[in-house]
C-alpha cells in the first residue's frame, strides 16, 4: 500500500492534479484555525513569524496542510532497517488519536528516537473539534535562548537537544469513511541527527515508564523500608533482566516515592523533637541531640539508647558508620553506628538523620557521636565511598583507622561490572575475592594486574579507582587493623545487613519511630542474649584434646572459641624452625619455601607473627598458636585473649552519666546466683527441661526489663551471676571430646 502511494506521489499527473489543488485552496480566502497546542512545541501558534529562525518542523508541512498526502523516508540506514512492516504509510487508519501515536512511539524506538505531540489543528465552526494531529521527532524544532535581563533572576542555561529535525507524522480526521476515523495523511522519517542504537534509546526520558504493577511494587517496598538500591535489583531479579535495563531508572523511582508522601515533612520533623524528649523523660539515660538551620528547620538528629551506650564501652573498637540508607519516609539519610558483641552479633550503637550529606553533616554527627560514647574513639571505622565522610573522619577522629567497607562497595558490583563482563561475571566475582584476602601487599598487586589483563579491565574506570584506594579496603593492607572480623566475613554483613533492614522497618509506624527503633534494638539483645544461653548449654566438642583448646574453651564465648579452634586445627599441619635468636619460621608441611616470621618474647610472653591475625582479629593465629605448642605451653598467655572474647565480661568502668559505681553485691544478687546455678543444672539433664528453661526465662527477662530501674547493681554483681552461669556451661559433663 505504502509502494503505491509513493509512486503515485512521483507521477507526472498526480503533480499536475496537486499543483491545480494548491491553486484552488489559495483563492478560496480561507484561512486555518489553529489551536493551542497541546503539548508545548517549538513555535507558539501565535508567532508565525518566528517559525523561520526557529526551525518549525511543520514550516515544510505547510502547502501539505490541506489534506494531501504526502510522505519522506529518510536516508538513515538504520531508520530504514527499522522501519520495515512497523512503519506508518499513507492512508493508515486509527480508531483514535492516542492509538496512531502508540503506533508512531514503538515505530520511534525501532529507529532510535522518541516523538512528542506537536500541536493540533481544527475547522472553523461549532461542533466541528479537532481534525488534524501533529507528532513530531523529540529533536525538532530549535528551542530559543534565555533572556538575561539586568536585576533579573540568573537562570541557568542548558543546552538543548532540539536541533530542527523534520520527522513527523500527520494524522486528520476522517468521520466519513464508515471506518476508523483517523487517518495518516503524513509522514517523513528524515532526520538530520544521528538515531541512537538499541541500547541506548531507552535512556531517552519518553521511554522511562513505570507501570502501576511496578509502581505498587516500588511504594510498597518503600514502606518497608527497603532502600531504592535494593529496590531496583528486587525488580531486575523479578524480571529476570540484566542490571540497569529496567525502563526506568534509580532517578525515577525517587521521584516517585516522593511524589507519593502522605504527610507534612515540617509536622513529622517536629514529632520527632517531641518522640525525643517524651522517650529521655521514660529513661534519663536516653541520650539526643539536634540541630536547626536559620529557618528553625530541624536539619539533624541523633540519638543512643542506654544499652547501646553500655554495649559500646566493651565493643566500641571496630564500628562500621552505614550511611547508604534512606528513611524513605522524611526523604533524609540515616547515618547508623553498629558493631559486633562477642558473640559474633551485631550490636547497635546509634542513630542519625541528616538533612544533607555534606562536611558540616557529617561532623556533626561524629562529634555527637562521640559526646554519646564519652569521648572514646574507635580503633578502627569502616564506611562507604565518601568523600566529605573521609574528610569528617580525619578531622574528627585523627587516631581512628578509616576503612572502607568491603560489602557496601561490592553491593554496587553488579551495576558496575555485569553489564560489562557479561557471562564472565562470576568468575571474575570469585577472582576478586580470592585476591581480596591474600596475606601480603605484593601477592595482590600482582594478583590485580593479571586479573585485570585476563578480563580486559583496562580503561574501567571502576577497576581503576578501586586498585587507588585498595589500602582503605583490600584485607593485604588493612592487617594489623583491628576489625573485631567486620572485614573479613560474609556471614557478619549479612546478619548487619538483616539488622538494619529491621530498623528501616520502623519507620512504618512513623509517629512512633524512636520506640520502634528501640523496639528493634531492644529484641535484638533479647534474641542475642536467647541465643548466647543457648550457646553456653550446648556440648563443647574439643577436637584436639590438647591442653591449650580445653583453656581457651572454658574463657572464650563459643564464637570466639570456633574461631580460634578452627586455628588450632591447622596448627599441627604446620612446621616450626628456629631461626637467630627469638625468631621462628613456620610454614606447611607440604611447602619447603615461604611461610610466616613469629618472634616469641619469653620474658614479657609476647608473640607477635608477620601474618598479623592477631591484631586484626583478636584471636593467635596458626603460626603463633604452633611455636606456643612447640614450647610446651599448655595454656595461652592471658593477653592474648581478649577480654570483648570472653563469656564473662568485664564490669562498666562507669555508669552512664560518668560516675563511678561503687555498690558492691548484696545479699539478693547472691540469692540469685544460687538460683541461676540450680537452673542450669537442672536444665541441662534434658533437651525438654531445656527447652522449658529457655523459654520461661525469656519471658521472665522480658517482664523485669519492663520493671522500673529503682537502683543500679554494679557490673561486678551482674557479672558474678553470668559466671555462676559460664561455670555450669563448661562443667566437664557439660565438655566432650571428639574421637
């Protein structure tokens, strides 16, 4: 049909018959009425003097305005590629407007563009409506300067991409055919620009669509908390797509949550203060702080709870400082301080909402932070990719070690490197890991380069800046740091991760957020405390029977023991030489070069080793553990197991607000150790007496921590009673050794 048209356009008598047309519209004095358009287009109707300078894509459309048909192809290979059966023809019938425009759209993005509506044109009379449409190519039209004038207001002047371009499609109305009443009465597909490839259209904004499936999805996880990161992977996982080609983008999403809030930001900010203050009158130990901008808008905000507070004097030496969430619900950044307790489990340290993320923000919130913990700073903070957060970091904490942490860059491996390496992803997924926890600098070096020639990396600009920064990341070069393991395992991301998806999760119950996080907290030291008696009761299995491991496993929390233990294994597949002095060489059995230097202070019983596990961790590596074997010592020098290790911990130095607490055990805390003791006991005889024991002892511990704090025991007295515990959970029928 569309050959046809166009032959006919090209023959000698339809020209002569055209031009005859053209003759009689001239003399008949009638003029066009044309309307506001409906969408904004390059030349205002009313104009028509400017439509010239302004490059009109319907200038050239004028003498075909009456009806005639007409139409252009375009030169462009891959318009013409495109086009083929989907392309719109003369004489192409719609049964509405919006249909021949859909039509034209996924016609656009075949090609490599996208069109808008142009403007609308009518009869003159009452009741006649619209008769002729105009779409036209994203690019036409050229889009006029802004005016500067003198004391105005400065506007900011973006290029264009209009550049004049003259595809279009003219649709008129035709009532009278008996059929679908519109009707395709033009089209040229000439560009003047170059059409974009297929993987590059759907960037264009026409084609960022959110369906309502899609927009339900995004508002519901936006509810829960879920961080529009994590929302954009969800969805590509749903879809079964590859990163980053979902058609839309992280951009949009935001836009749409918070086209989508249902309340006063001013009002909830306000709750907040209030929340505040109503929850430091229901615990004086509750610790906030604010601050406001020049509008007496809230700007920050951070707060701590009492159990955190306690919780970092013992495990404040490694935190990890997360700031890559969003409470979705007030549209600002979370700022959240966690650590890790001696049982493996993350432990919270506090919070902060910030209005932006900038310097200022930033040290702010850690010198409240540090007001909140009585000025005692970590050893080592780990973070994201921050640079107004490491610039806080140096300032504020000049003697902290600043880490970036590992899984909050590796989130962003897939949308960095998938699209890139394709179906050699994993691989390279496995290879990085693998160089990630080699043991010397040199090694990873080496590692990187091979790595990076065998996937063709080179020119990445993500591979360039991580080799960059590797001292802020790479385990080679963080040893010697101590992380408490917050660097080294997948399983403690995973349970911090599932920790602050919970916290996200209060803010569902907004007007009561501080609670809700304080909820949160606070079952986590339930579920802790629940899994650590659990931990205590269970059968200790010694797999070496050596002396050593029977006296780290009656100090050390299970936890730490396993860690440890794991080391001790090992140990006796390595070999030990003397070297000069205090110097000794140990390697595996099966290598006869390499290994690790150990020099061995017998005076002070100092042990340090050149892998330095131990200062990274806390726990005497296999080398070290090997020479205190091979020197008879049956138990491990006390130093060299940590007190934030142990089953029983050491008593706060201070109460809360900065005093000593002198009271010392009384008659009732004895009582209780008694009591506690012969539970244990009991429980211990079987898995059902255990279970029961568990149980009611969770629900007793929940209803004395609903009981008002009338005085305060001191921590040795708590303490002594968690002993009474510890010595029933590492009885020797409590121990077994395996065969």
């Amino acid at each position: 049909m569309r050959g046809v048209s166009t032959f006919l356009d090209s023959s000698p008598l339809y020209l002569k018959k055209k031009k005859k047309k053209k003759k009689k519209k001239k003399s008949s004095g009638h003029r066009r009425r044309i309307t506001q358009p409906r969408a904004p287009g390059p030349v205002p109707p009313q104009m028509p003097a400017e439509s010239a300078s302004r490059g009109d894509p319907l200038e050239s459309m004028e003498g075909a305005s009456s009806g005639e048909e007409e139409t252009e192809d375009s030169p462009d290979g891959m318009a013409a590629v495109a086009a083929g059966d989907s392309a719109p023809y003369i004489g192409q019938r719609f049964l509405t407007h919006d249909a021949a425009y859909e039509f034209y759209g996924g016609f656009a993005k075949l090609c490599g563009f996208s069109i808008r509506r142009h403007r609308t044109e009518g009869k003159d009379g009452v009741g006649k409506g619209i008769t002729r449409r105009y779409f036209v190519c994203h690019r036409a039209g050229n889009a006029p300067a802004k005016s500067f004038n003198d004391g105005a207001q400065q506007q900011r002047n973006r290029k264009s991409t209009r550049c004049g371009c003259q595809a279009y499609l003219r649709i008129g109305r035709d009532p009278g055919a008996g059929g679908p009443e519109w009707r395709v009465t033009g089209f040229s597909n000439h560009h003047n620009h170059q059409l974009l490839r297929q993987d590059e259209v759907r960037f264009l904004p026409a084609y960022h669509v959110i369906s309502d499936l899609d927009r339900d999805r995004i508002l519901l996880f936006a509810k829960s908390g879920i961080s529009v990161q994590q929302m954009m992977r969800i969805m590509e996982l749903e879809k079964c797509v590859e990163p980053g080609s979902l058609p839309f983008t992280e951009k949009d999403v935001r836009n749409l949550i918070h086209s989508f809030r249902r309340f006063d930001q001013e009002e909830q900010n306000v709750d907040l203060l209030k929340m505040c203050r109503n929850f430091k009158e229901k615990d004086p130990n509750f610790k906030f702080d604010f601050t406001r901008d020049a509008n007496n808008r809230l700007e920050s905000i951070a707060w701590s709870y009492a159990s955190s507070i306690q919780s970092y004097e013992i495990f404040g030496d490694a935190v990890v400082f997360d700031t890559t969430h969003r409470l979705t619900a007030l549209d600002m950044p979370l700022g959240i301080w966690i650590g890790m307790n001696n049982h493996g489990m993350p432990c919270f340290f506090g919070c902060t909402l910030l209005r932006e993320e900038n310097l200022q923000s930033f040290d702010w919130a850690l010198q409240v932070f540090l007001n909140f913990m009585n000025r005692k700073s970590p050893q080592t903070i780990l973070t994201d990719q921050n640079i107004y957060l490491k610039e806080a970091v140096e300032k504020e904490l000049p003697s902290t070690k600043h880490a970036l942490s590992i899984w909050l860059i590796a989130a962003r491996f897939p949308s960095w490197f998938k699209a890139v390496l394709k179906e050699q992803y994993n691989d390279w997924e496995n290879e990085f890991y693998r160089l990630y926890n080699m043991e010397n600098t040199m090694d990873f070096d080496h590692g990187w380069s091979d790595m990076v020639d065998c996937y063709g990396l080179h020119g990445n600009r993500h591979i360039a800046s991580l080799f960059a920064s590797r001292n802020t990341w790479a385990l080679p070069y963080l040893r010697g740091h101590f992380s408490a393991g917050l660097t080294a395992s997948t399983g403690v991301s995973n349970s911090i991760n599932d920790f602050i998806q919970r916290l996200l999760s209060a803010q569902r119950r907004l007007s009561y957020f501080i609670e809700e996080v304080a909820l949160v907290v606070d079952c986590k030291d339930q579920a802790g405390e629940q899994q650590t008696m659990q931990q205590n009761l269970q059968n200790i299995i010694l797999k070496t029977a050596a002396p050593v491991e029977g006296h780290a496993a009656a100090i050390l929390t299970p936890y730490a023991f396993s860690k440890l233990q794991d080391e001790l294994v090992v140990a006796a597949h390595y070999a030990s030489f003397h070297l000069e002095g205090n110097a000794f060489l140990v390697r595996h059995h099966t290598k006869t070069e390499g290994g690790c230097i150990v020099t061995w202070n017998q005076k002070e019983e100092l042990i340090s080793c050149s892998c330095q596990m131990f200062e990274s961790s806390g726990f005497l590596c296999r080398h070290a553990l090997r020479v205190l074997t091979a020197l008879n010592y049956f138990q491990i020098p006390d130093h060299y197991l940590p007190a934030r290790w142990h089953r029983t911990l050491p008593a706060p130095s201070k109460s809360l607000n900065g005093t000593i607490n002198h009271s010392g055990a009384s008659k009732s805390v004895k009582t209780l150790q008694s009591i506690v003791s012969a539970l244990v006991s009991e429980a211990a005889k079987s898995d059902e007496r255990m279970e029961v024991a568990t149980r009611e002892v969770s629900v007793l511990l929940t209803r004395i921590r609903q009981q008002p704090v009338l005085v305060n025991f001191s921590g040795e007295s708590v303490h002594s009673s968690m002993a009474a515990v510890t010595d029933h959970c590492i009885s020797s029928e409590n121990v077994k050794i395996s065969k």
